[in-house]
C-alpha cells in the first residue's frame, strides 16, 4: 500500500488563493498539467490537490524524490506555460518547499483518499519563531489527537525558509466534520493563520491517474 503523504522525500505545496467562480478552472488545469506533463518528469513521486469547500483556495502538494527533480521542470517550456495560465486567472500564490515534521494518527494510504476531508491550516511565522511554534503546537495538540487516532490522521509540515507552518487534518468520513480542532490565535508565535476546510479532489502519480 503506498503512503498518502512520504516523509523522508522533497515535498513543495502550493496554496493557491483564487475567485470561487474560477476554482473548477484552475483545478482544472492543476490536474490537467499533472497528468500530462509534470507526472512524466524523472523525480515525480505524486501530487495531491486538495479543493476548499468555500471556494477561494485550492492546494498543490507536490512530492519530488529530491529538490533538484522538482527545480528541473522549469526548464520544461510546457511545463512554464501551464504555470502562466495560473496566473491568467488573477490567482495569488504561496509556493515553498517543506519537510515533514511528525505525523500522527491513521496511517493513510493513497487508496483512502475518496473517503478523506481536510482541515489545513496555515500558520506565518517569522524564521526566528518556527521551531519554537511547532514544539509547542506539536506538544499541545498530539495528547488531544490520540484519543482519536482511529478516525484522524495528523501531519505537520515546515517551510524550508522558516515562514510557514502548515497542519494537515484528516478524517475519514466526507459528512463529519474532525472533531478535533484548535484555534491558533492566541499563539504568540502566530502572524497569521489561513484555515480552510478541503476535499481532495485527485491524486496524480507516475502517470497514472486516481481520480
């Protein structure tokens, strides 16, 4: 069975923030590019695209056998036009490279996936704050995780700049909402925090489409 999320490979997420009326459009084209070109570049392991539920962001997890497979695409010139026609729908991006920090709960597999709704959060945080956030986040929130662990699934992801850190929230029924949530805004360590709820909306591998 293959994992849902690697962690021991170069993972690059792009949060895209666009109009509702323009989310099927760019899911659209996300899927499209990488079934046909960027699933055929030597490196590619998978890439997930999740859909938020009120429209207005879409996410790419990308995961690359080394950062170097992943930069070698943009040398691809079809590659690069796909990711100019992203930008013709007025969309903002927040593209960087992460690393797994722990994961937590049901272990997934790429098979779960059609059951599966996300919580994702997205946390801004000044460079010098990213360690200090997460051991207090990941301290905080795992005891709250394991009485719960047969229905949930938790990963924890840092930037490789130091700016971001982003908590995927799994569970596995499409009608309940996770039971376990926490707000964030009283973390001092916090500049902002972006959470939405998703569905996953395709898994993409080695040229071959789930979906």
């Amino acid at each position: 069975m293959t994992p849902f999320i690697n962690s021991d490979v170069a993972t690059f997420i792009n949060v895209f923030t666009v109009e509702p009326t323009r989310q099927n459009t760019l899911i659209h084209r996300i899927q499209f590019d990488a079934e046909n070109t960027i699933s055929r570049q030597a490196g590619f392991i998978k890439a997930i695209i999740y859909r938020s539920l009120d429209g207005s962001k879409v996410i790419n997890l990308v995961q690359w056998e080394s950062i170097e497979a992943s930069r070698a695409i943009h040398r691809n010139p079809d590659i690069a036009a796909g990711f100019a026609s992203y930008q013709e729908l007025g969309v903002e991006m927040d593209l960087r490279y992460y690393e797994i920090v722990l994961t937590a709960g049901q272990p997934l597999t790429i098979q779960d996936y059609d059951a599966l709704m996300a919580q994702v959060d997205v946390l801004h945080v000044a460079p010098e704050n990213q360690k200090h956030l997460l051991e207090d986040l990941i301290q905080s929130t795992t005891p709250a995780l394991a009485s719960q662990a047969e229905d949930q699934s938790i990963v924890w992801l840092r930037s490789l700049d130091g700016i971001r850190v982003i908590r995927f929230l799994h569970s596995h029924s499409k009608n309940a909402e996770p039971s376990f949530y926490q707000a964030f805004t009283n973390e001092k360590w916090i500049e902002q925090m972006d959470a939405n709820r998703y569905q996953i909306e395709c898994i993409v591998e080695r040229q071959s489409l789930l979906a």
